[in-house]
C-alpha cells in the first residue's frame, strides 16, 4: 500500500483554528501531515491535530511558537500562512492605524512565520511555503482598497521569496481566493442591511455564481505543498471561480 501524500512531514498553518485554515490543516493531516495550528485565539482542536498560541503581529511569540510547533511535530517542512485580518472601504475609510495595523498581519505576520520557519526549512528535503493571497491582489474589487493593497504586497512577496530561496531548495506559492465562505465573510454578511442580498451579489461576481468553499481553497493549497508538486515555485494558483481570467457576457436582462 502505497504511504499517505504527506506522511513524514510536518506542516504548519497560521489561522488554523477556523476557515481556510482549517480546512487545510485538516486536509494535510487526512493525507498524511502531522500539522500544528497557529492561532491567536485557538479554538478545540481534533486530533491528530496540534495547537499554538501566537499573535503573527508578535515576532518573539511567532519565535517561539514555531520552534514549539517544530519541536512536536519532529520538524518543519511545510508552511502555510494563511492568518490574515479584512478591511473594508476606499482609502477614506480608514485611519493611518488602520493601514499600519492590516499590513502588520496580512504582510508581516508572513514576514515573521516564515523568517522564523526558514532554518528549519533548510534542512527538509521537502521545503515549500504557501502564502493565503486574494483576487483582491489584481482583480480591483469596489470597498477593498486596504485590504487589497495587502494581498497585492503579499503576491509580490511571494514572487519575491521563490525567487531567494529556490536555491535552497524551498519553494514558495501563493493560493489566490475569490469570495471564500468563510466566518469573515459570514460576519460581513450579518452586518449587512440585506444579508441576502450581500450574499446573492458577492456570489454573481464570480462567473461560477456561487462563493467558493473553504475546501475548495485547502485542495489547492494542499497541491501546491505536495512532494508532487516539487518543480512548481513562483506559482500564483487562482481559486475563485473565474473572477480573475473570465469576462462572461451578462444574463439576458440584467
């Protein structure tokens, strides 16, 4: 019987305890993983899966939760940083802490994982990165502005890193979403005058017509990670449901 995909390597993945993250922490460990969720605010876990505490806005917390979630799992070989917080509004809306506060998360949090993770990423035979990105990176989506103004430093980021660290045998990628169904997104969604509405017009943006699924963006996350995958770096790997490449005509009527 031919051995699980990931069976030997261990995986991390920051904001493990909900959404993507999750899902991707599960999907790596039913293939074999043994994966360490990193989370400000852990929820319960099932086994076989671990838990970290740490703050990404923290460097000597992110320090030390990685060596610990190193130190469980036998090592580190895979990385994904998928913790990240939302924005919404143009670039009025939202004060100078806000932007500091965002790009401290979404753009360093992966600085300081990954900064973290590489000397134990150099010793893998299976070393990859995977960095949670957005559409929102090179699609202009309306109400975005600091948010995607992260995901647009975190693709250029993640070129950046496949680039300095190819020779060392580590590959970086990025996962880039459309609108996931995600608590983010939900709680979005309940703020909205019209939660309905709110839903139904997210879901026409895409030309699939429909939210993608956190499992949907956790396969794809977990190719990328795969010792199957291993002359794929560089790699910015759409999942939402045609926003980026598609331009359908308009239904009759609309």
């Amino acid at each position: 019987m031919r051995d699980p995909e990931f069976a030997g390597l261990g995986a991390l993945v920051t904001g493990g305890a909900s959404g993507i993250g999750l899902a991707t922490a599960r999907l790596l460990a039913a293939r074999g993983a043994r994966v360490a969720c990193l989370d400000l605010a852990p929820a319960p876990l099932e086994a076989p899966l671990e838990q970290v505490r740490a703050d990404v806005g923290d460097d000597a917390a992110v320090q030390a939760a990685v060596g610990e979630a190193a130190r469980r799992l036998g090592g580190l070989d895979i990385v994904v940083n998928n913790a990240g917080v939302g924005a919404v509004g143009t670039i009025e809306a939202n004060s100078d802490h806000d932007w500091h506060q965002v790009f401290d998360v979404n753009v360093l949090g992966i600085v300081r994982v990954t900064r973290a993770a590489l000397p134990l990423l150099r010793a893998s035979d299976n070393a990859v990165v995977v960095n949670t990105c957005s559409v929102a990176a090179s699609v202009g989506l309306p109400n975005r502005a600091l948010y995607s103004a992260t995901k647009g430093a975190v693709q250029a980021l993640t070129l950046a890193m496949a680039a300095d660290h190819l020779a060392e045998g580590i590959r970086v990628c990025c996962v880039n979403p459309g609108t996931a169904d995600t608590p983010w997104v939900r709680r979005l969604l309940a703020a909205a005058p019209d939660p309905q509405a709110e839903l139904q017009a997210l879901a026409a943006r895409q030309p699939s017509g429909r939210l993608v699924a956190a499992e949907e963006v956790a396969a794809a996350i977990a190719y990328l990670a795969s010792p199957l995958a291993g002359a794929t770096t560089g790699t910015v790997l759409a999942v939402d449901g045609g926003m980026h490449g598609l331009r359908l005509p308009a239904p009759p009527g609309s």
